[in-house]
C-alpha cells in the first residue's frame, strides 16, 4: 500500500483481515521500528465524536497492560484512507503464527496445549486485575511467537466494536457478532453485564480445540453453535481422544465450559496454576507419552517453559519445607509424647515402689508380729523343759550319791565277789549314762534358748518341743527304773543275811545321810 498514517506510520504488507478491520504491517518512521497497524471500520454516523472518544478509552485501558504475553500498544489515533474515514491502532510486530493456523497441523500434544492456555491465562490475570475483559478470547487472537511466548491481541477492540454496534444498532438480521464457536453462554444471550468469566469459557472453548483438534460445539449454522453453547452439554475430551489424556485436564475443561459463570474457575491466575500444576504433574514423562522436552521451545527467559520449570522449582522447594516442617512438628509431637510416657512411668514406678515399700513394710511386721507371737509361747515351753532336765539332773546327781553309799557300804562288807556289790557297779554305770545323756540334752535346749531360736518358724519349735518332750518322758521311765532299782539294793543291803555267806547289813547312818 506504501501509504502514510498519520504522517508516521507507512504501511507495507496486509497480514490479516476480519470483521474489525485489517491488520498491516508498518515502519514507524519517527522511531525506526517495524510495527503492525490496526486500521478499525467503525460507522461513525451522527455521534463520531462520541465513538472517537469510546475507542480512546478501550485503547488506552488496554495499553496500560504491561505483560510478556500481551502485545504492546504503542500509539493510536483516527485518520482518512482512500477518502473512508478510519480509527488505527499501532502495536508492536510479532513473527510468529496465530493459534488457529497451528490447530490446522498435526495433532496438539496435550502438554503443549495446556502450555499455550496457561500463557493466555496469565494474560488475562493481568487484564483482569485492570478491569479489563477481553470477550473475543479465540485462537486467531493468540499468535506463537517465535520464541514459544504466547502473545494475546485486541484487547480493548471487542469492546469498543460491541458496545460501537449495539450502539448504533448496526447488527444485520439474523447476523452474529463476534466468534460464535469461543462465545460463552451469557454472551450468546446477549447479556451486556459480563465479567471476566467470559474469558475463562472462551479460553476453554480455545483448550479443548488444541487437544480435540475441533471446538467442544459444531454446526451448520452459526445460530445452532450458540444455542449448544447455552444448552448442551460438552462431550469430555476423554470420549474424542483414543488415550493419556490425564482425568484432571478432563474435568477442567468441563468446568471451564460449564453454563452458569459460578460453576467455572474463580479467576485467571487459579486457572494458570491448576494449568501448570498439570504440567508439573506431567514431567519426568512415561514411555509413550508426550514430555516437556516438546516445550523446550518455551524455554527462552520469560517463555512458559522457563516458568514450568521456575514453578516446579518453586513447588518442590514448598513441598521441601513442608515436609521438613511437618518432620519437625512429628519430631516435637514425639519428643512431647516420649516425655508423656516418661514422666507417667516414673510416676508409675514411683506408685509401685511406694505400694511395694509399703506391702513389705505390712508382710515384715506382720511376720515380726508373729515372730514375736511364736517369740513369746517358745520360751514358756522351753523354760518348763529345762526345769525338768534340770530337776532330772538333780534326781541322777541324787542316784549317784546314793550308789556311792552303797557302793562304800560293800567296800567296807570287805566283799568284792559279791553279788551285790557287782549290782551296784551296774547301778552305778548305768546312771552315768543316764547323768551324761540328761547333760547333753540340756546343753542342746540350751542352744535352742539362744542362738538357734531366731531361726526357728514356729513348726519347728514345736517340734523340737515334742521331741523333747519325748525323750523327757523316756529319761524319767529310766530314772524310775533307776529309783525303784537303787530302792530294791538299799532293802537289800539292809536286810539280816539268810545265811553266813551273805553280805554284811548296812549301816543306817550311811542310808540316813543320803
């Protein structure tokens, strides 16, 4: 075309066409720059002045974005091309290919898709939090530039055409305004108070065609699309893809396409992460399966790539102090149960070893308590045993001197073949024996008094009570005997001899003074 615009702008080659105008490229002649210009078709009619300052407005809304992946806009204004009467706006020049010329290619890797959605959503984040919408989100409104950076156009001209023609009334019969395959419901309706969920459908409807490789709704006509779109249901991407397309990319692409704006994504930037969090979900790759290696192409400073991998970073490096912090919080949570434990079985110990102390305590003067009781019936029996050896020592001290005095009243009988005389020999020697076992026993309940008593329970006094006892009884049988036998000698000794042979006849001092 060769032409000047504004006597700065020479236009070169037409790139594009469409219902807002043409697109061509331009040398800035003041800056020295190639640029792309705009040239919008409005119907001025009888309140130009009104849709001059309109597009002002949009325009300049719009270029206050500031975003790697919205293109810049660097200058606008109105002038006369070949006598028509023409709005322009001047943007930077990108080389690169629009989003709807790839979809005509081979299939759309998932990831790449997702890929190219997360740009356009941080695109419209930035937008968003401006208080722009764009309402014409669609794929010949997204352009890959060479680096893989997704750059999004016109925005601010969606809005300055529609609210333009529904100023003036300037909609055909039966015509549509706008991309009728990327619209969203409330816009099909023809609802003026949208917001920035429109976007959010739109970009859903430009998702599902780059994994489906066809938009969710087609028909024949224009109008049936816009009534699907308010109506039907979308098919999910699972049922027109043979397999690998992860169930969370399906079930967000459903909500983003879903009719009521409330059921859809809260914003852009909920949307960018859940779209990345995909792509982090999806690297390191399986065999069979698209990677991240076919986003290298993004991987420039600023790319999506370089941001996939910043992000994935990021979340690791979270997740790493996450974990670190739950560890520390388990750690405090078992060093404090670990004390719990301790202290409650110390405390436990410390219960048992009182209840112990005090039960051996109870069992100690319990058996002290019949030590004590077993102490003082022992020594009341062993007492009366001793008087009885004691006096049964004295009856055999009394044996012996009254044998002595037999023995020296048959000495002086000058009768040592006598019979009686070898009888109280007899006497004599089995009195002894007598004298001496009495004397051990003695000595023996003499230990059992004393030393041997502490160790014994009180069975065992009693047994050696009633062994005692028994030998008591057989010692005094003995010294029955004994008496009755010395007796029997002593008569003897004094009764007048039967013959001259017979012994002498004792003389009664020597009875009378035992």
């Amino acid at each position: 075309m060769g032409e000047l615009i504004a006597g700065r702008y020479r236009l070169g080659e037409r790139l594009g066409a469409g219902g807002m105008g043409e697109v061509w490229a331009a040398r800035d002649e003041r800056m020295r720059r190639d640029v792309a210009v705009k040239l919008v078709h409005p119907s001025y009619g009888a309140r130009q002045s009104e849709t001059r300052d309109r597009f002002q407005r949009e325009v300049e809304l719009a270029a206050r974005l500031s975003h790697q992946n919205i293109v810049t806009v660097h200058d606008w204004g109105d002038t006369t091309v070949d006598g028509s009467r023409l709005l322009y706006l001047v943007m930077e020049l990108l080389a690169g290919t629009p989003l709807n010329r790839r979809f005509t290619q081979d299939r759309t890797p998932w990831p790449l898709g997702v890929g190219w959605a997360a740009q356009i959503a941080q695109a419209l984040d930035e937008a968003h939090r401006h208080g722009v919408v764009h309402r014409d989100i669609k794929p010949a409104n997204a352009m890959v530039i060479s680096n893989g950076t997704v750059k999004v156009l016109d925005f601010g001209l969606a809005k300055f055409v529609g609210d333009t023609v529904n100023e003036y009334e300037l909609t055909a019969t039966g015509s549509v305004l706008g991309s009728p395959s990327y619209m969203s419901p409330e816009q099909a309706e023809g609802d003026r108070d949208i917001d920035h969920r429109t976007d959010l459908y739109s970009l859903g409807c430009l998702l599902y065609e780059a994994v489906a490789k066809r938009p969710p709704f087609v028909a024949t006509s224009p109008l049936t699309v816009l009534r699907m779109h308010m109506d039907t249901v979308p098919q999910p991407l699972s049922n027109r893809l043979p397999a690998g397309v992860p169930p969370a990319l399906d079930d967000l692409v459903l909500r983003l396409l879903a009719k009521d704006p409330d059921d859809r994504p809260a914003d852009a930037m909920t949307l960018a992460e859940e779209l990345i969090g995909l792509l982090i979900e999806a690297a390191p790759p399986s065999p069979g399966r698209y990677d991240l290696v076919g986003l290298s192409r993004l991987g420039l400073p600023g790319a999506l790539a370089q941001r996939v991998l910043d992000k994935a970073f990021d979340e690791q490096f979270r997740r790493r102090l996450v974990h670190e912090e739950r560890l520390r919080n388990e750690r405090a949570e078992a060093e404090q149960e670990a004390a719990r434990i301790r202290a409650r079985a110390e405390a436990d110990a410390r219960e048992l070893r009182a209840a112990a102390q005090e039960e051996a305590e109870r069992i100690l003067a319990a058996a002290r308590t019949e030590a004590g009781r077993e102490h003082d019936a022992a020594p009341e029996g062993l007492s009366e045993l001793r008087s009885e050896y004691d006096r049964m020592s004295m009856e055999s001290d009394t044996f012996i001197h009254r044998l002595r005095l037999i023995d020296a009243l048959l000495d002086d009988g000058k009768d040592p073949d006598s019979a009686w005389r070898n009888t109280a020999a007899s006497l004599i020697e089995e009195t002894e024996h007598i004298r001496s076992r009495v004397r051990h026993e003695q000595r023996g309940l003499s230990r059992l008094a004393t030393t041997e008593q502490r160790n014994l329970n009180a069975a065992q006094v009693t047994d050696h009570l009633s062994e005692l006892r028994t030998q008591y009884d057989r010692w005094r049988l003995s010294t029955m005997t004994l008496a009755r036998m010395i007796g029997d000698g002593e008569r003897l000794l004094n009764a007048p001899p039967p013959d001259a042979d017979g012994p002498p006849p004792v003389r009664e001092r020597a009875v009378d003074s035992d």
